[in-house]
C-alpha cells in the first residue's frame, strides 16, 4: 500500500488518544445507542450513504459485539486476531475478512504497527457488483451472494488469503483511498470497483476460509471451483486424483459438506449453464447439449425437463 495512505491511516484518533491516556475500554456511545452491543451503521454512516470506511481502533480489546451491515476488514499492515462465533482468526498483511450481520466477533488489541480499514457497508450497494458477476448461475457466486446478504444462516464470515494477488491489492488500495480521501463520484467508482473485486475472489475461492463450522473450506472451494471450470469434460475420479484423495472418501466428503452429491452439483452446473446458453445465444440446441458436457441428448431433453418444467426448445421460446 502507498506510504502516503499508510501514514494517513496511521494517525492516533481522538478515540485512541482517550484510549491511551485513560487505559479504558471502548466508547459504547460511538457505536450504538442500546443495551447490547450491536455496532449500528447509523453512528457510523453520514445519512445516504451506503458505504464508509474508517481506520480500526488499536490499543483495546474489542468486545463481542454484531452489526447491522456487512463489514469487510482490509489488513493494510501489521496483523489482527478476531475470535468469530468461536473460531479464531488471525488477519495478516493483505488479508480480507467479510462478515454479516450473524457474526460475533471480539477483537484482541491492535499495536501502533497494526494497521486495518473497516469498511461499514449496507447491502444495497452490493447490488450493482452482483448485477456485474453476470446473470448466469453460478454456485460460486450464489455463495459468496448469499453469505454477504446473511441468507446463508450458517455461513458468517468470509476469509480470503489473497495477499500475494495483486489485482485484487490494487482494487482494494484504491477503494480505501478514493472513501478515505472522499474523492468525487465515489458511490459510482466503489461499486464498480467492489464489483471487480468480487469476480477476482471468484477465481480465487481456494483462499478463502468460511465460518461455517465443521466445514472443510478449502476443499469445497476447491470443488467448487473445479466443477465451473470444468463442467463439460471433468470427473470426480480427475479431481480426487488433482486433489490426492481417495475417490470414495471425497465423494463422501463432497455429499456431507455441501449437502450435494458430485454428481448433483455437476449437473446443476451443466443445466444452468445450458439455460443461460438457451436464452444468451442462438447456437443450436444440439450444440449447446455438447458444449455443456452431455452426449447422449435424449437423456439431456429429459432431465432439462425435469430440471426447468419444459424442453429446451419451449424454454428458449419462453424467454
């Protein structure tokens, strides 16, 4: 990250001065107005806004605590441990951790060296970087969606390694600069800028940790990601072999961590992506059913029938 910013961020607060001087915890009345510790983007966001971003507080234990919004954590310097419904996270240089309005969080004291961003965000201003991942279905993307909007009751957090990606360094580097130095136009820019962010994490789904517990992370993400990217000629077998599983043992890994057989998200795959090609283009159906990894096309006609309530013809028809 730029010096400049670095340096900017660095600055003792007001709040962190108090801290210093008086050694006492927090300053509740800065973050909510009620009994419980629910951090409130009211206190936190200038009216109409849907996004900010502000330096984290160091020097004090942040106690358990909720939000009402989605908040994404950038660690610009130095490393911070959060302890999420349970699990602990250590957040290093680079590192990026989403969580939704499930998660409880505490946070151990940050030092002087220890530099991390907030950014406070409200839903809505997903919604043009979600329109930017594309109408057709993805697995990948209805799981990052679903667990920043808090659809996914199970899933709190998102945790992604991505230190040494450097495309997704640069968007975040410009996002804090463009909100900490309130550039013009920025609604416009940052989501735009989130929107690339998003579809850079997509090609990254290996990094990421979530707080789902019990949930083997890094190889559903592996899956994942090896069935959107391989759907037309991948195999179970090729991925146990990539992966240095045994075939049996994933499979069984694969049904109780997703809920889903291989073949069932295989499929799943291979039908969305056969809607999409029926209503985005005007290839011939019989090269669509080759294209999405089917040779046999009766069986295609029938399980698209099964799948969407009519025949590929009456589906592109339709739409």
């Amino acid at each position: 990250m730029h010096k400049e910013l670095i340096d900017a961020l660095s600055v003792i607060t007001e709040e962190e001065q108090r801290i210093l001087n008086e050694q006492k915890g927090i300053d509740r009345g800065l973050y909510t107005g009620k009994k419980e510790l629910v951090i409130d983007s009211e206190k936190l966001l200038q009216k109409g806004k849907l996004i900010q971003v502000r330096p984290h507080t160091r020097f004090v234990n942040f106690p358990k605590h909720r939000h009402n919004y989605v908040e994404l954590i950038y660690m610009c310097q130095g490393s911070t441990t959060h302890y999420i419904d349970g699990n602990k996270v250590v957040l290093e240089q680079g590192d990026l951790l989403f969580l939704n309005q499930h998660a409880q969080q505490e946070i151990l004291p940050a030092g002087k060296e220890d530099i991390a961003v907030n950014f406070i965000i409200l839903p809505e201003f997903f919604n043009m970087a979600f329109s930017m991942m594309g109408a057709e279905d993805n697995i990948l993307k209805e799981f990052l969606v679903g667990t920043l909007c808090g659809k996914d009751g199970k899933t709190s957090y998102l945790y992604f390694h991505v230190a040494d990606i450097l495309p997704i360094q640069n968007l975040m580097e410009n996002m804090v600069w463009t909100i900490f130095y309130d550039i013009g136009n920025k609604r416009s820019c940052n989501q735009i800028t989130m929107g690339l962010m998003l579809l850079q994490l997509l090609n990254h789904m290996d990094k990421m940790e979530t707080g789902n517990a019990g949930f083997d992370n890094e190889l559903t993400g592996t899956v994942l990601n090896y069935i959107e990217e391989h759907y037309k000629n991948g195999s179970l077998s090729e991925l146990a072999e990539i992966m240095n599983y045994d075939v049996y043992w994933l499979s069984k890994a694969i049904k109780k961590q997703t809920g889903k057989t291989y073949k069932e998200l295989l499929q799943s795959k291979r039908m969305s992506q056969a809607a999409y090609l029926l209503t985005n283009s005007t290839l011939p159906v019989a090269d669509i059913i080759e294209s999405v990894g089917y040779d046999n096309t009766s069986y295609f006609y029938r399980k698209f029938k099964e799948w969407y309530g009519m025949g590929p013809k009456e589906y592109r028809a339709g739409k």
